[in-house]
C-alpha cells in the first residue's frame, strides 16, 4: 500500500512538472527545453527614433527566435514612460518595426508582436520609484 501511493505521488509530481510554466528572466540558453506556454521577460532592446538599433541585446534576442525557428511566439512590448498616448503610440511603432525586421532578417513566419502601452503592468505598486522602469519590458510567449 505504501508502495503504491508514493509511486503516485511520484506521478503526480511528475505531471504537475511537465505542466508547469517556466518563466525566464532574460532570453535563456541555446539547450533551455521550452515548451507551450512558457514565457520570457526581458528588457526592451535599444532604439532610436521609433526603430530598433544594432545592439548586443536586440541580435541575441532576434537569433533565439530564428533558432526557435520551428516554434510559435507571440511578443508582447510594454512601455510605462511618458503619457498613455506616448506610450501608445511609441509601442505600436516599435512592434511594426521589430516584426518587419524579425520576418525580413530572420524569416520568423509563426510570430506576432503586439504592442500593449502601459496597459499590462506586471509590478502593481505604483508609488515605488521603480513602478515605470519595472514594467517597461518586452515579453516572449511561447505558444
């Protein structure tokens, strides 16, 4: 009897593993074993003017997803610096510009980018001094 139940608690536990959604802080290693629903958090690359620049941080990010080439991503940019209507207007452009590069550069087929402003904050407290530089971030879903 003891036998059976630990050997289901060892199945449950197994399953309740398998089903688990990992979030990564920062775009993770070449051998990280990403799955459905998994999500990636990290900063917003460098940009001038609207357009993403060459940068260290924008090409390990554009290679992950053209390595995962065979998933499906859906990234979302969140921006909580100047007005809504800034925020807005600046995240839209962002993300026209970050899909055209990522389909162009990278043939990235099975991508989205949606751009959100200031409407999904992750950090809540919004009279800490860090609320704007916390939630300004750029997040990749694996679907």
């Amino acid at each position: 009897m003891k036998k059976t139940i630990i050997l289901l608690l060892v199945i449950v536990s197994n399953i309740s593993l398998a089903c688990s959604q990992m979030v990564y802080y920062g775009i993770p290693s070449a051998n990280a074993e990403l799955k459905k629903g998994d999500v990636i958090i990290t900063t917003i690359p460098p940009f001038s003017d609207c357009h993403f620049i060459k940068s260290k941080s924008f090409e390990t990010m554009a290679e992950f997803i053209s390595d995962n080439s065979k998933r499906s991503f859906r990234i979302e940019i969140n921006y909580f610096f100047g007005t809504s209507e800034f925020s807005n207007n600046l995240t839209l452009k962002l993300a026209n510009d970050l899909e055209r590069i990522l389909k162009e550069r990278y043939n990235s087929a099975k991508l989205t980018v949606i751009s959100n402003g200031k409407d999904k904050p992750l950090f809540l407290n919004k009279s800490s001094p860090k609320y704007k530089e916390y939630n300004t971030r750029l997040d990749i879903y694996i679907e």
